[in-house]
C-alpha cells in the first residue's frame, strides 16, 4: 500500500507541475506531455459522393503533356476514392483512353456532355495547367511539380456542386530534387507525384483525421 501511495503521490506531483507550467505559458512541455494524446479532429466530407457513379476527367494542357500523367492522376484518385468507400463506382481508365482515341473532339464536349457519354452522376474534373519532370540543373535531375484545379459538376443539370466557396479548387505539389534515367525512372516518379496529389484532392469527399 505504501508503494502505491507514494506512485499516486508522484503523479499529483507532476500533473501539478504540469498546470503550473501551462499557466506560466510553457507550450513545449504541453506538446511533449499532452498534445500527444488529444484525439486529432475529424474533419468532415466536402461533398458527399456516396452511392455516385463518378467520372475523374483529366485535361493536361500543360507544355510538358504525358499520358502517363493522365492516367496515373486518374488511376490514384480511382483507388484512393474507392479503398474510402467515398463513391459507389468510378468510371475505369481503359474506357476514358479508348473513348479519347475514338473521338480527337473529346476537349471540345462540355463537362456535362462527358458525363452524360459515360452515364455518370458527378463529373470529378481537374485541369492540369504546369507540370515539370525535369529538373533545370542538367540531364539526370528530376523534380517533378504540378499545379492545376480540381471541381465537380452535376451531369443532370451541369451544375457546380464543389467547391462550394469558388470556381474550383487550386493545387499544387513538388516533388524532391532526385536523379536517375530512362522511361522507368520516370514514370516512378510521375507516380509519386500523383499520388502525393491524390491525397489532396480525395480526402475533400470522405471523413478524415487532421494531420498534426
């Protein structure tokens, strides 16, 4: 019993200490001590694409243009949607390529009219704007980056459903300075860039834990 007594003696003491570090304005010991473990806030759905049948239309007008940055953008918003349970299906990529190669006029169609060809609920529509694999500093630098925006559209009205506060939704991502070659090289980067811009763009349709 003594033991006992003295350990639940200690810990008095130092949450005592603790209240009277935080009163006197000591934020490290709180971080260090407490922040820990404070549940991280959830913050919730943007739009809630549930039960949706969604398309994720990607248009690269960027100067440095690669298929592979379509359809890896397409395919990691696919996967991470669809592991949340965010969307009831999502259109596969194989049918978005096959649809462009049998109609060149593909730009030219409205949001809507994409949707409407491939029987969608929601269009998920990003545009990329600049996109860089190569870094400026010679042959074998990579550091990727991209920037765009992202919005959705309803196929049955054509109307704007997210975001709620603008136009659309900017982003923008860097990659990390790295060197290598040939066509393997590159895609792997291009993938993580993708996927890095993914997890931006597809946590604004589900539930998810603030990152501390």
């Amino acid at each position: 019993m003594a033991c006992k007594y003295t350990l639940n003696n200690k810990l008095l003491i130092l949450f005592n200490l603790i209240g009277l570090s935080c009163l006197s304005g000591c934020g490290a010991l709180y971080g260090t001590l407490i922040d820990p473990f404070v549940p991280a806030r959830t913050i919730p759905a943007e739009l809630n694409l549930e039960n949706q049948t969604v398309l994720i239309w990607v248009d690269n007008v960027a100067s440095q243009a690669t298929p592979h940055l379509r359809r890896e953008l397409t395919e990691q918003l696919r996967q991470q949607l669809l592991a949340q349970k965010a969307v009831g299906s999502v259109i596969e990529y194989p049918l978005l390529a096959r649809f462009r190669h049998r109609h060149p006029d593909a730009n030219s169609m409205t949001i809507q009219q994409l949707g409407r060809k491939f029987f969608a609920d929601r269009v998920l529509y990003i545009l990329i704007n600049q996109f860089h694999l190569r870094h400026e500093a010679g042959e074998g630098y990579y550091r990727t980056s991209i920037t765009g925006y992202a919005k959705v559209i309803d196929v049955s009205d054509g109307q704007l459903l997210w975001p709620a506060d603008m136009i659309h939704r900017p982003f923008n991502y860097s990659g990390i300075l790295a060197t290598g070659s040939g066509e393997n090289f590159e895609i792997k980067q291009i993938r993580e860039l993708c996927r890095q811009t993914s997890s931006k763009i597809a946590p604004c349709f589900y539930d998810h834990k603030e990152k501390k």
